[in-house]
C-alpha cells in the first residue's frame, strides 16, 4: 500500500460504462505507465482491461483474462503486458515472469498487485474498483503520484 493521495473517484453506471472509461483511459498511457488493477472478483478490473487494451491496439481482439497464463502480452506500440497475479504465492515469483523489466518499457496492467510485495514500482497509479449499490455499478478511485494528475484531467 503507497501512501499516494486519492486523484480521482469515477462512477460507472453499468458494463459499458466501465467500457468507456478503458476506451477513454487508452489515450492518455505512455512507455513505462503502470495500472495496479485492484478490487474484488467481479468489480470490472479485466472488464476495464479488455476496453482499454482494444483501444490500443485499434482493433476487436480477443483478450482472454490472463488468470491462469499470468501474463498477456500485446504487440502494440509501445507493447501492452497485462497480468493477473492472483495464483502467485509469493512476490519473488513476479521475478520470474520478467514483469519488473516491463515497468519501464511496456503499458503495464496488473491486476492483484498487493501480490508484488516491495516490487510495486514508484510511480504506478491505482485503480480501486469497488461494487457500489444497485446493478452492475461500480466506482473507482484513481490513487497515485500527483504526477498523474494532469492527464487524469482528460478523463473528466
């Protein structure tokens, strides 16, 4: 857990809208930009990911949730890693899967980060999904450097 201010805090009304908000949230990622996806099972985290990853590649594709190959790699510019780190038992495992190399090179997806223990990069942003009353609404709170904030300004 960082002790990042919270940035942002987006409704989403249903499915689409968490669409939407991946779709939106595409343009504004670069090399070396780190989403730590957090929130319970079925809180909109891999829902977000598919939108997002889409985008950027321009394209319908298939983005299987990567639970049980770990990671998913996309060959976009720059690259796409997406990752769940669900069935990971201990950090030191992250080293094997060659993640802490993509932090600085690729758009980094993950979702279950408390899982990298002190591997969490500096500078990630987190996104806190959470189930809120009624139907397929969710909330997310966007936690992270105030480095971020402008670009957050484009989601608005």
């Amino acid at each position: 857990m960082s002790d990042d201010p919270l940035l942002a805090t987006f409704a989403l009304a249903d499915a689409e809208a968490t669409s939407d908000f991946g779709r939106r949230f595409a343009a504004l990622l670069q090399a070396g930009d780190v989403l730590l996806l957090e929130g319970p099972i079925g809180a909109g985290k891999t829902h977000f990911s598919r939108a997002l990853i889409r985008a950027r590649l321009g394209r319908e594709e298939d983005v299987p949730s990567p639970t049980f190959t770990l990671i998913q790699t996309y060959g976009a510019a720059p690259e796409i890693w997406h990752s769940d780190l669900y069935r990971l038992g201990h950090p030191d495992e992250v080293a094997e899967l060659g993640l802490e190399d993509a932090f600085s090179t690729a758009i980094c997806l993950v979702e279950w980060p408390e899982r990298l223990g002190s591997l969490r990069p500096e500078g990630a942003l987190t996104l806190r999904f959470r189930l809120t009353e009624g139907g397929d609404a969710r909330a997310v709170d966007l936690i992270g450097p105030p480095a971020w904030q402008p670009r957050l300004e484009a989601l608005a």
